[in-house]
C-alpha cells in the first residue's frame, strides 16, 4: 500500500512536469495548428539561461523568494524573445506553406538549437543549484514527498487556469480562438493575425522557460539535450489529452506521468520509454481526437 | 493474356538493361578492371573496396547514398503520392535490416552462394518489413495529418526499443560480424529497380488514385476509390521497399546498432524528400543524394573553423530550404513538381 | 533550371569530397581519432578528445617522436554507427592517418574496428569495454578494463570486503557498457552466493528514476549496483536518498568525473567505485597529469579523459619503438607494450590486445574519492 501510495506520488509529480511543458505545446498548436518541435529546445534553452542567471546573482542573494523570482525571470524573458525571433523568421514567411514543410522548419530549427547549445552551452551536463531550499514530509513511516513536487504540482494546476481564463474570458482569448478556426476570417474581421500569432508564441515560449527552470529544480542537471524527451513525451500528454485543449493537456500529462511510474514500478521498467507511444497510439486509434478534443468534421 | 506477355516481356527486358547498366556503371567507377578476379568480384557480389577509380571512403559514400536513395523514394510513394504523413520510416528500414541479418546468420548455411543470399536477404528484409507496415498502415487507418506522423513515429520508436531489447540480435551491443557482401552494384541495381518500380506504379492506376486521395480524399471515395485499401496498399509497398534498403545497410554494414535507428533517421528521410520536392521522384534522388553528401562534404570546413559546425550547418540548411524554396528544389510554384527527363 | 542548382549543389559537394585531404606533410606524423562530438553522447567524446590533445601537446613540446611532431585529425561520428565507420574509412583512405585512436562507446568501435583491421592500421580504443571489440582482429588494442574483469572485481568487493550479500541491479537498457557490466557483476555475484533481489532498467537521458528506485526499496537490498554513466548516476543517487534509500550504491569507472559531485552532491556519500586509478595517488605520472590537465582546461580530468591520455600515449611510446610507423610495425610494438606508466594505472597489452592493469576500489566520502584498496587481476 505504501509502495502504491509513493508510486502516485512519483507519478503525478513526473505528470505535472510533463503538463508544464505541454500547456505551451498545446498553446501554439491550438492557434496555429502547429507541431512546434523546437518548443522542447527552447525549454532547454530557458533552463541554461536560468542557470546563468543562477550564477549571477547567487553570490548576492540568499536562497529563497526573491532568488527565486530573478531566475524565473530571466530564464522566461530569455525564452520569450527566443520564441518571437523564432517565430518571426521561421515560421512567418511559412504561414501559407503546406503543413508538412512547416513541420520540417520546426525540426529544422530544434536540431539547430540542439547543436548550437552544445556548442555554446557545452555538451557536458551541469548542475542547476537549488534556489529554494527543499524540505521533505513523511507520509506514513516510508513514503516521501517533497516541496519542490508539491509547488509544481501546484503551480502547473495554476498556469492552467490562469490559460483557460485568458483564452475563454479575455479579449485577447477570443481573438486566439477566432485564429485557431479560421485565419483568414480572424483577418477579415480585423484580427491582428501576426500580432496574435506573435504574443500566443511569446506566451507559449515564457511558459517553456518557466517549465525549464522548473524542471531543473526537480532534476538538478541541465544539458543542451534535456529537451528532446521532455518535448516528445509532453506532446503525447498534450495529444492525448486533445491537443489544443488546455485542461486536456494536464491531464493527459497526468495520465501519462502515472501511467509510466506505475508501470516501471509493478510491470517492467524496460519497456518504459515505448509507454508513451503504445498509450498515443491506443488513445489515437480509439478516439483519434483525444480524450477532450472536439471531432473535426472534414468537408470537401 | 497477350497484354501480359507483352508487359512481361517489357518489365524483364528493363530489368536486364538495368543489371547492365548498374555493371557498366561499377565496372567503370572501379576503375575498368580486367582481371578475373576483379569482374566477379562485381559479379558475384563481394564487397570490392581495392583500389580503382574511387578510393574506399567515396566508394562507402556511394553505397549509402543508393541506400538513402532508396529509402527517400519508398517514402515518397507514402508521404509524396498518398500523402500520407509518416515519421517512422527508420524502423521499416530497421525491421529490414535485422530480420535479413538474421536470417543470413542463422536460418541458412553459409555456403550458400552470395548471389543467392542476397537475393533471399532482400526478399526477406523488404517482406518481413512489407507485414509489419501492413499491421501499422491497417491500424493508423483512421489517422490523418499530423495525428498519423506521430502514431508512426510511436511505432517506429516501439521497433526501436524491442530490438533493443532482444538478446539474440545483440541488444544494446548491436549485431556484429554479419556477412558483408552489398557491393556498389548491387546498391545501384536495387536502387534503380525502386526507383523503375515507383515510375510504373504512379503511372498505373494504382498511382492515380493515390494522388486523388492526396488531393481530397472524400471526393475520392465519391468517384468510388476505396481509401482504406489503397492507402494499406501504399503502407505495404513503401516499408517493402525501405525494407530491401535496410536489408542491403545490414550487409553493406556488416554491424548493426538501434543508435542507427533514431527518430532522428525517419526525419532526415523525411527532410530527403521536402528538399527534393514532395511527390516528385527526381526529388527524392536528389534530396536522398545531397543529404548524405553535404554532412561529409562539411567535414573539410572543420580545417578553417577548428570547430565542429557540420551540424550547424546541417540544420541551418534544412531550414532554410524550407524558407526560401519551400517547394523544394524538384518543385515549382503551381503545384507542379518536376522530374528529370529519363523519368517522366 | 531547378534541376540545374541540383545538380550543381551535387557535384559541388562531390568536389568537396575529391578533393580534401590531397596534402600530406612529411615532417609530421598524423594520427586520427574519431569519436561523438555532437549527439547525445558528445560530452563523452569531448572529453577523451582533451585528453588526447594534451598527450600530443605534451609529446610536441617534448620534441616529438624521432623528431616529428605529432598532428591530429579529429572527426564526428553524431552517435551514428555508420558515421564512425565512413569516418575510419576517411581517416584511413584520404588522410593517410598511421593509427586511430577512439572509440568511446562499444558500439561504435564495432562498428569501425572491421575497416582498421582491413587496411591494417592499428586502432586503440581508449574505452570499449566490451570483449568483443578486440576480437575484431590483431591491430585492435584497447587500454581499459573489460566488462568481465570490473563486474567480477565488484562483486567480490561487495561480497567479500563489504559483507553485502543482497544485490539489486539497476542498469541503462541502452548502454552497452551499462549491460555489460551488470550481466557480469550478476554472474559472478550468484556465483559466489549472493543473491540479485531486483533487477531493473533505465535509459540513458532519463531524469526520473523514482519509479525504479520505489520498487527497489521493497525489496529491501543490501546495496544497489548501478553500472551507468555519471551523466544519470548524480541524478539517480539524489532521488535514492529522496526516497530514503541510504543502502551503499555501488558502480563501476563511468561513475569517474567532477561531474558526478556536482549533480550528485551529498547523496553519493557511501558509495563505492571501481576505477583505473585514485586521484590522490602519489604517483608522479597521475599528479603530473591532473595538474597539466587543469591548466590546460580548466576543468578536472574525468576517467574517459585520462583513458583518452592514456591511449595517445602508449601509442606514442610504440612509436618511438617501433622501426617504422608503417601499419604492422607498429602493431607490433603496440602489442609489447608492458608495464606502461600510464595515468590510468600500470598497463600492459596481454595476447587478446587487452589491457591488463590492477583495478583500485574507491569509496565516496564528503565529495571526494578515498582509496580503499587495489585488486590485481
């Protein structure tokens, strides 16, 4: 029972990094249609520039709230403006070329971003200090949880209300959704179409850095390919979830995350990385727009 | 039963042109030998690595760059013909790879005659990847779009990890000490009979109706083309054929490793055909070609640099290919696409 | 038109490929080494290609072998089996290299160890442990342990010296090197009568191990023996200690780099490696390198580093022997190499081309390796 009890926690823990990253995932692919694979490079790229800002102004600061707020900072403006210089000369002159070339640039500029990290970066991994002391509970006599797991339990559950809020109750929302159905009526009807695409890019890109810092706070390594298998398996969260659909998006990283650790736990840990796709594979086949997707009715 | 004869006879006779012309082709690369020795080496299929024409490195260049040839053109029947958007290609080629090595290793003696172990290699490589594409392609049937990409990509990851996990193929060690026996010409002939196989089947009807589902598949089903058995039909022909690619790897090779076989492959099989030109053959040999040219081409910049840029670069050029010649460089701007001459 | 820029890109990068490489000096001796610069595994091919740089630094400032300076040429392989192999042919065929140096990764070596074989020239592998690389031929030699040799030297430390007799296995499904070890520490651990209460997996780049690890802990081991790279094991100890495991990990030489004190910190304290060698032994050869190796750059020489040194020089050391720096000449000296006073310990080449040098066990305390003892092979 015990073992059961540290496997959810392990599991919704793992779940709720995921769901960081794939809330922006989702974000962009909502509006655009867009599989952004370079999303989990620029999560990367937020984490590195965290890590410097660690750097920095460590020996000026004490561990704790202040610290905290500088590095998450940093790391997020970093990663929004790396997201809009993306955006603006990647997928731009893109917009009206077919999906799949797209979707080359995207991969395109992933692998670039990757290999240019290891090059400035440097390819070996570091060691992101903590800047918030992490103190650990016992729950019964054997099972751990500590505050790093709770917070970005916590704080993933938070960004996801606070998108449900700006894309349903706010102007800016509504003009997302009038893009995401149709770009060029959200143009007719006076949409800033780039402006949109341009803040929804920022937006997601922020949350890749916030999710980057994070996730270095929780595995205290960083590396110019952390972002690879975060990236991928974020977006099965996000597809199986129903991509575009932000709550769909945490729990379909929930989903994922428990899935994986009750797995490796109780069956087998060999084939733990395959999880994810026999489960984005199964979800697809039955219900191939997600557990919370809308079906898309094709017209000719 | 005249027509067949007809055709048959047409078919075989191309099939004997190629044989030829694959010969010359070699026979002159390696540097028009006269010996004995040196012509069956041609002939009968031992790796010739002596000295020629080509030195060994370009010679290794050139067996790849038939296999990458291969795998781009079987993907352009899925991704550039049906349409059908797929990222798992490296594990057909991986199937084919490891069931064909096995096979060689441990089904049948070895002293069968090379021509016939290549032979009986390919044929079970391209079969034993022609059924599992048969059970992904039947089963991703409802998939389109993106969503298809990424349960290939599931799948082809899947391949990856069982193979990873099986002890009898190695493991994470890899297969070692596999029969090596493609040689240039063999490469160049199968390449070229893919690529002869892939003109006559967009020219067919087979072909025709591929492109109408690529073009609007309701409007298809009206005209009364059935979608689901073409598109299976595309899946099977396509991973047979990345299977004979992955067959002739495992022996041009002689060791294979899963690290061959990352998603990373299935994408820059993927970048082969955008760059050349989505549904153009011609684009997939030359997309297939430059792509594996250019990384070992960029080595030389390392001397001015002093650093390693080649996958800089690499990415860059993706990239910016897809920016500024987004129809790649087979295709034109009305929806076209070009072909060389030889192929139209 | 299109067809035209094609082709042009075509034969343009065809050139390329003729035409490099033409120059070959005479008052040089050129060596290659390839290795993954780039990819998921460049941090290890990085940090053996410093610690060659700094042999062939030094040998140059020496005065060089018989008078010739040393060069190098350095290629990416990407990770890619078939990339190592075309850049052996490369190394080979154009530029004319007189011996090999890499790889790092098992799989690799397999993959290129067939072409040096084939045209003769010896290759040394700074840190393949797998037996079968040096089956590949006679001109394949290596300067580091194999998997049987240091699985066997753990499982008697743990069961002998530590009095553990309760083993769980947790190893990297991807790395051959992980597997390796593991099988051969399992072998010998039963064998001797101990017993393996678990034995699970992970990748290589995976960040959570809690899963594992929580289904280890039920188990109730004695101590776990994680065969992995520092790269993961920093990770996996803090997560062991997260979840109140504080039994003795234990592992094997890629544990050896500062990098492992810094992602690991505390966690690791209780651990115990087997290594080449002990960074604080007196010895003159291991001081000098640690020192040298600093000042060039900047940073602590990891074990695939010091292996790295190691190879460049026992090559150099059987090309001052040698009579010529042709292919079997130098084989030949390569395979007399004996007792060699290398940073990585004494090593001679025994008849299988395989290093054979005494392994030191190390146990963690406060961030720093202490020696516990030497076990001689």
């Amino acid at each position: 029972m015990e073992e059961f009890i540290q496997h959810t926690i392990n599991g919704l823990s793992l779940g709720s990094i995921y769901a960081l990253v794939a809330l922006g995932y989702t974000m962009v692919f909502g509006v655009l249609q867009l599989i952004n694979f370079a999303h989990g490079d620029i999560f990367m790229v937020g984490s590195f520039f965290g890590l410097y800002a660690m750097r920095f102004f460590a020996p000026h600061f004490q561990p704790g709230p202040v610290l905290a707020i500088l590095v998450m900072g940093c790391a997020m403006t970093a990663s929004a403006v790396l997201g809009v210089l993306i955006e603006h000369l990647g997928y731009k002159p893109m917009r009206r070329a077919p999906r799949i070339n797209i979707l080359i640039t995207a991969i395109g500029i992933s692998l670039f971003l990757e290999y240019g990290g290891q090059l400035v970066f440097g390819a070996s991994p570091q060691f992101f200090p903590p800047f918030f002391e992490k103190t650990q509970f016992h729950i019964f006599d054997s099972v751990t949880i500590d505050s790093n797991q709770i917070s970005i339990f916590l704080i993933a559950c938070l960004l996801m209300t606070a998108l449900q809020f700006l894309v349903f109750k706010t102007q800016f929302g509504r003009s997302m959704r009038a893009l995401s159905h149709s770009l060029d009526t959200a143009n007719l009807i006076g949409i800033n179409v780039n402006q949109v695409i341009r803040i929804t890019f920022m937006l997601g890109s922020t949350l890749a850095g916030a999710a980057g810092v994070l996730y270095a706070l929780a595995y205290p390594k960083v590396e110019p390919l952390m972002g690879v298998l975060p990236g991928l398996k974020a977006f099965v969260a996000a597809v199986l979830g129903g991509i575009g659909n932000i709550t769909g998006a945490v729990i379909g990283a929930l989903i994922l995350g428990l899935s994986e650790t009750y797995v490796a736990g109780y069956i087998s840990s060999t084939y733990r990385d395959a999880l994810a796709f026999i489960i984005l594979i199964i979800v697809l086949l039955v219900r191939p727009s997600g557990l919370l997707g809308k079906k898309r009715i094709e017209k000719v | 039963m005249q027509k067949i004869k007809h055709y048959l006879n047409q078919t075989v006779v191309k099939i004997f042109l190629l044989l030829f012309v694959s010969f010359l082709i070699s026979w002159v690369l390696s540097g028009f030998p006269f010996s004995d020795q040196a012509l069956s080496q041609i002939l009968f299929l031992k790796p010739f690595r002596t000295s020629g024409l080509l030195s060994p490195y370009v010679y290794s260049i050139l067996i790849l760059l038939g296999i990458n040839v291969m795998l781009s053109v079987s993907l352009a029947l899925l991704n550039g013909f049906c349409g059908l958007f797929t990222m798992g290609h490296a594990g057909f080629m991986a199937i084919g790879a490891y069931s064909s090595a096995s096979f060689i290793m441990f089904a049948i003696p070895s002293s069968t005659p090379l021509l016939l172990k290549l032979i009986a290699a390919v044929l079970i490589g391209g079969s034993m990847s022609a059924i599992v594409g048969f059970v992904i392609g039947y089963s991703s049937l409802r998939l389109a779009g993106d969503y298809l990409g990424m349960v290939t990509l599931g799948f082809g990851e899947i391949i990856r990890i069982a193979i990873l996990n099986i002890d009898a193929v190695g493991g994470a060690r890899g297969m070692i000490d596999i029969p090596q026996f493609t040689n240039l010409f063999s490469v160049m002939f199968v390449s070229a009979l893919i690529v002869l196989i892939v003109k006559r089947i967009r020219e067919s009807r087979f072909g025709r109706t591929m492109f109408a589902i690529k073009e609007n598949e309701i409007a298809a089903q009206m005209m009364g083309i059935n979608p689901t058995k073409i598109k299976v039909q595309a899946f099977v022909f396509s991973s047979f054929m990345a299977g004979m690619a992955g067959a002739l790897f495992a022996h041009s090779e002689g060791y294979l490793s899963t690290q061959t076989f990352t998603f990373v492959k299935s994408f820059e099989i993927i970048a082969m055909n955008v760059i050349g030109g989505l549904g153009s053959i011609s684009g997939a040999i030359v997309g297939g070609a430059l792509l594996t040219v250019l990384p070992e081409g960029f080595r030389v910049l390392q001397d001015f640099t002093g650093i390693d840029l080649r996958m800089i670069i690499y990415a860059l050029t993706i990239t910016l290919i897809m920016i500024f010649l987004p129809q790649g460089l087979m295709g034109s701007k009305n929806g076209n696409v070009k072909e060389f001459k030889w192929l139209k | 038109m299109k067809f035209f820029s094609a082709f042009f890109t075509f034969v343009l990068a065809f050139a390329f490929l003729l035409t490099q490489g033409c120059t070959k000096k005479n008052d040089t001796i050129l060596i290659g080494n390839y290795g993954s610069m780039t990819g998921a595994e460049a941090t290890f091919g990085l940090s053996t290609k410093d610690g060659i740089t700094l042999a062939i630094e030094e040998i140059n400032v020496a005065g060089g072998i018989n008078g010739k300076k040393v060069d190098m040429k350095v290629y990416d392989n990407g990770g890619k089996p078939e990339e190592a192999r075309l850049s052996v042919e490369k190394l080979i065929n154009v530029d004319n290299v007189v011996a090999i140096l890499g790889e790092v990764a098992s799989t690799r070596s397999l993959a290129a160890a067939p072409v040096a074989q084939q045209y003769k020239v010896p290759m040394i592998s700074p840190s393949s442990t797998n037996p079968e690389v040096t089956k590949k031929g006679d001109y394949i030699f290596r300067v580091c342990f194999i998997d049987p040799f240091q699985g066997m030297v753990m499982a008697k430390f743990a069961f002998n010296s530590l009095n553990l007799k309760k083993a769980a296995v947790l190893r990297d499904s991807k790395s051959d090197y992980s597997m390796g070890l593991a099988d051969y520490f399992t072998k010998t651990f039963t064998e001797l009568g101990g017993t393996i209460v678990a034995d699970e997996k992970y990748q290589s780049a995976d960040v959570d191990f809690k899963a594992q690890l929580t289904s280890l802990k039920t188990k109730a081991p004695d101590f776990i023996f994680i065969p992995g790279y520092y790269t993961e094991v920093g990770l996996i100890a803090r997560q062991a200690r997260d979840l109140g495991l504080t039994v003795p990990l234990l592992g094997g030489d890629g544990w050896d780099s500062p990098k492992l004190f810094e992602i690991g910190g505390d966690a690791l304290t209780n651990s115990y490696i087997s290594n080449h060698f002990a960074a604080e032994d007196p010895r003159p050869e291991v001081q000098k390198f640690v020192t040298s190796f600093k000042a060039r750059f900047g940073v602590e020489p990891d074990g695939l580093a010091s292996a790295g040194y190691d190879a460049a020089n026992i090559l150099f050391e059987a090309m001052k022997k040698a009579k010529s720096l042709e292919g079997s000449e130098l084989r030949t000296a390569l395979a007399q190499t004996k007792d060699f006073k290398g940073a990585t310990g004494v090593i001679s080449l025994d008849e299988n081309r395989d290093a054979v040098k005494s392994a030191v066990i190390l146990k963690i305390e406060s961030g720093k390796f202490k020696y516990v003892e030497t076990v001689n092979p």
